[in-house]
C-alpha cells in the first residue's frame, strides 16, 4: 500500500495508519539479533488465542498503529498506552532497518503522533538500562531520562529508565560506552 492510498497520517517519512491483522501476523514474524530478540512477539496463533497485546482486536484498535514508510512498506509499528495524563509508547522497528540511523526520526515521528493523539499528555516510554542503543536513539529524538527502577518481567526482575519526550531539553549526547 502506498502512503497516498491509505487513510494515515503522514508524519515526513512515516505514516500512521490503523494496525490489521496482516501487519500484526508480520509483526510476529520479525527476528532480532541478540540480544534484542527478546522483543520478539509470540505465535501470532497465540497471541489471537490468549488476547494480548494487538492479539486483540479492541486493544489493537485502540492502542496501535502500523507505521509505514514512504514506500507504503511495513517499517515499524507505535503503541500509544493511555495512563492518566500520560501516553507511554511501545514501538518497534523491523529488524532490518535496525542500527541504520533511522531510529531518531521513527522515535520522534512517534512521540509527536502521540501528542496529536492526546495534546495534553505527557510522553514517555521504558527502556531496559542495558539497551544503549535505544537509549541513544530516543536521547537524539528528544527524550530524556527522568527515572531508574527495576519491575517484573516475563524473564524477571529487570532494570528500567523512563524517558520523558522533552524535545527543547534535548540532553548531550554520553560518550558510547562501548569505545570506553
């Protein structure tokens, strides 16, 4: 489908558009390398069966929308979770489009999709700690860390950042820990 045959919203690159069941049996298709490939989604089977997450079609609805490229291709898909004067977002980029520089403008497509949604909501979104190249990728689209905890997992106790969407209090980038 290309951008101009579809009923979305064009945010430059990307378009936002209600996510179908095509797009969300894709979703369950993508493979991440590790150790990101505990993003992964379960069967799609499964997820239609237990009715999770876009398994169901009124959360599907409400919450999550498929991303398109300018190509009308399947780039990446937004969740917008409604909390009380909050949206806090899930996201995902197709694997292969991963660590390519796209993940700043995707991120910040999103967020702004969110405050058009719900002008008067804060945006956020967690992140694992070890995730640098997330962390990165949302510090450069405007989002900052504002709090560190750890939660339950389906693997355990985890430790997380939230990252607050503050576009004009863009933080320095940190030095890569890695080339440390």
């Amino acid at each position: 489908m290309k951008p101009n045959q579809n009923r979305g919203r064009l945010s430059g690159v990307w378009s936002f558009i209600p996510m179908t069941e095509e797009h969300a049996r894709a979703l369950c298709e993508w493979r991440y390398e590790p150790p990101y490939d505990l993003f992964q989604f379960d069967d799609w089977q499964e997820m239609q069966e237990q009715g999770i997450e876009f398994g169901d079609p009124e959360i599907r609805a409400r919450q999550y929308a498929a991303v398109l490229d300018r190509e009308g291709e399947l780039a990446g898909f937004a969740q917008f979770f409604p909390l009380l004067g909050v949206t806090r977002l899930g996201l995902g980029l197709r694997p292969d489009r991963c660590g390519r520089g796209e993940g700043p403008g995707f991120v910040r497509a999103i967020a702004e999709e969110a405050l058009r949604r719900a002008p008067g909501d804060t945006v956020d979104l967690e992140v694992l700690t070890w995730n640098e190249r997330a962390i990165r990728a949302y510090e450069k689209a405007g989002f900052v860390i504002t709090d560190t905890y750890v939660r339950a997992t389906p693997t355990g106790d985890a430790e997380f950042h939230c990252m607050v969407y503050q576009p004009q209090k863009r933080q320095p980038q940190r030095p890569d820990r890695s080339s440390l």
